[in-house]
C-alpha cells in the first residue's frame, strides 16, 4: 500500500513539474541545507518527572555497491517537573542525509506553562516564539501522525522483560515485522526488527534499535541520565537573544502531500 | 502443677476424711504442708484460666499490629506525581499532509516531534526510501521532514 502511494507520490512530483519551485543551488545527492527548524506535530507534555541526557542516534546504511553510509548525531535532552523541555541538536545528519555545510546547533524550547515554544538561532542571537495550542485530550504519543500501519498484520511482538539502561529501569520489546516473499518483489521474506526500551518513570525511550534490510540500521540511546532538577535557565530564553514572533519569513508551511502533487 | 501432684491428691483426700472424722484436732504438719501446695497449686490454675483468654487477644493483636507495621514500612514510598498529556506546538492544520516515509516504519514511536525544513536533491528522496524520476534526480526541492526524538525522519511534505 505504501510502495503504491510512494509510486503516486514520486509520479507527482515528476508531473507536477517539481511543484513550480525554482531550481535551486546544485547539491550532491545526501546532502540537504537546512533552512529552519520548528516543533511539528503532537508533542508528549510529562510533568514531575525531570532528566537530562545526552541522546546518541548512529545509522548505518549498506549500499548496493557495498559501500556504507554511517552518520552518528548528538542531542542534549532536558525536562523540569514542570514539562518544559530543551533539545539542543545538530543538524548535520538526519538518517542517511548529511548537511551540506555541517550543522550548527539549534536549541528547542518547549514551553507548555508559557504555552509558547522557542527556536534559539545562536549566530543572530534571536529567539523565533510561536503559541501552543490548549492541551488536546488525545492520547499522549504522535504515533498515529506519523506511523503507518503497514505490515501490522505479520507484526511479532515479544517481550523483552525490565532492565536497568543508564541507572534507569526500561521496559523492553521487540516488534518484528515480515514483507512475506514476493510481496515487493522480494525472493526471500524480509524482516524488520525494533526493540524499544522504554522508561515508566521518565515516560521516555532510553533505546532503540531498528534493523531495516531495506534501508539501514539504526540506534538511538539516552546517555548520563540525570534525574536531578535541570537549572530552570535553560528553558528560557537568554536576555541577549530578540524575540521575534512566527516563523521564518512569515509564511506558513505548506500543505503538499502526495495528493497534492499529482 | 507436676504428675506427683496430681498422683497424690486421692491420697491427700482420704488423710483429711481420716482427720474430719477424728474430731476437730490440729492437723499433722505433712497434711497442712500439701494442703498448702494443694491451694497454691489451684490458685495457680486459676490464675491462668483467667489471664489465658487475655494473653492470646494480646497476642493475636500484637501479631497483627506487628503485621501492620510490616507492611506499611514495605509499601513503597509514594512516587512523585507525574501527569501526561499531549499538545500540539503549532495548529494542527499547518502540520498535516505530512507523507509517511518507507524508511520510517520501523522506527518506534516519535514521542517529541520537530519539523526541520530543508533543502535538498530530489535524489535524496530516493535515500529514504522515495522513489524518484531519475530525469529529476539533481534538481533541488524545498521540504518539510517530521523528525522524531531520535533525529530521523518519519515523514516528508514538499513545500510549493
């Protein structure tokens, strides 16, 4: 189903000649420019349990000339009891892509008690402040915005038992999901595997990994947790910085889906 | 009271009928001693048919006391009050029509999202799992990519 929509989303873009954008600076393929950044979709508010920790992602993806592509990124995570959250992160990779000028570090704030959330640019010392909406009553995780339910139907699920990851008890399971043989014109059956520990006590993921013959390998780990108080100056924007209200450029992301494009 | 106590009692009895019935004499010195022990002795018994009842309610709530004490002592402490809950950063409208990526599917759940708009060839569509026209492999595109926690991308809007 999803390799059909990916068909239809790939012709559009061929026919929708590129969505009328203009031709844009010659890049490599991997590479992108980052142009900004901003929180997007549902984002889990957790009150009372406060941490900070150094979050690791390391992808790995085999090419069919044998080559590898290996891309490790770094993120500083904080919380306070409150449910302010920081994310300091590089974009210099995302998955198999590389930034085309290494990335500089942008910090997230999210603010649910001000209702505001915050995109920090330290080379123009400004701050981009945009509102959070009321809190919805929907369930707590994004999943539904971004998962797609493919392959549910052969999904294994095992679980892994509790286990102790960086001083803080995990629960842990394994989803394995099989593309039987044949079903995307695969000889042999595929299968895909995710294990996830999840912490109870902090309501986060402190590791996962997933195993994708099709498109790479992937872990993500939460280092030196620290369950401490962070210094509440890290969830507010510093007195240098300008506050500028709205996105970059004024102009609203666009909705273009595949449906859009055809 | 021990067994020759009570193997002896028939034998104290028929002393003191003999004595009864001998008029109202003074009693010999070994009838009055056991006569004595005979009276401690079932003072004694008396004394513990009436505590007896009272030792076991005393021990039975001490048992449960010591129970309750127990228990509560292992009950864990109350853990700190932690509340979930979900928002939505930005209005809903102007975060959808996002395109669930191929190479996404596997990744877990994204628990904190952030949408980083990007520039890039469309040949790096094909990287996550797009399939792409070859003929528009080098030209550039602007697109929005929904990040999860983990910094991959689980979702893909082009930006017109």
């Amino acid at each position: 189903m999803i390799r059909g929509v990916s068909i239809v989303f790939a012709a559009g873009l061929i026919t929708s000649g590129l969505f009328g954008q203009r031709p844009g600076p010659r890049m490599e393929h991997g590479d992108f420019a980052l142009v900004h950044a901003e929180f997007g979709g549902q984002n889990k508010v957790v009150q009372g349990a406060p941490y900070s920790a150094q979050a690791v992602t390391q992808f790995t993806q085999a090419l069919p000339n044998g080559d590898h592509i290996q891309r490790t990124t770094t993120a500083s995570m904080a919380r306070d009891s409150q449910g302010r959250t920081r994310t300091e992160r590089s974009f210099g990779a995302i998955g198999a892509l590389s930034a085309e000028r290494g990335g500089t570090p942008t910090v997230m704030i999210f603010d649910p008690v001000a209702s505001k959330s915050y995109v920090l640019d330290a080379s123009s010392r400004t701050a981009r402040s945009m509102a959070i909406p009321a809190p919805h009553t929907r369930p707590a995780d994004a999943e539904a915005h971004a998962r797609p339910e493919r392959g549910q139907a052969f999904a294994k699920t095992e679980d892994l038992g509790t286990q102790v990851i960086q001083g803080v008890s995990a629960q842990g399971k394994r989803v394995t999901r099989a593309i039987p043989a044949g079903k995307e014109g695969n000889e042999k059956e595929i299968d895909i595997v995710t294990e996830t520990w999840y912490s109870p006590d902090l309501h986060v993921v402190v590791m996962s990994k997933t195993s994708d013959p099709r498109f790479g390998d992937s872990t993500y780990q939460l280092n030196a947790i620290n369950r401490t108080e962070p210094d509440p100056a890290l969830f507010t924007v510093p007195s240098d910085y300008t506050v500028k209200e709205g996105r970059p450029e004024g102009r609203p992301m666009m909705r273009r889906g595949p449906e859009a494009a055809q | 009271m021990n067994e020759k106590d009570v193997d002896n009692l028939p034998e104290l009895l028929d002393d003191l009928r003999i004595l009864a019935a001998d008029g109202p004499v003074e009693a010999p010195g070994h009838i009055e001693a056991r006569l004595r022990m005979e009276f401690r002795r079932k003072k004694r018994r008396r004394n513990l048919v009436t505590w007896t009842p009272w030792l076991g309610v005393a021990a039975a709530a001490s048992i449960a006391l010591f129970v309750w004490i127990r228990s509560e002592s292992q009950k864990p402490a109350p853990a700190p009050e932690v509340a979930v809950h979900a928002v939505a950063p930005v209005a809903e409208e102007e975060t959808d029509g996002f395109y669930p990526l191929p190479e996404a599917e596997a990744l877990p759940a994204v628990e904190n999202a952030m949408v980083v708009r990007v520039q890039l060839p469309v040949s790096s569509l094909q990287l996550m799992g797009v399939p792409v026209n070859e003929e528009s492999a080098d030209l550039s595109v602007q697109a929005d990519l929904l990040l999860g926690q983990d910094g991959l991308a689980r979702a893909v809007r082009l930006v017109e």
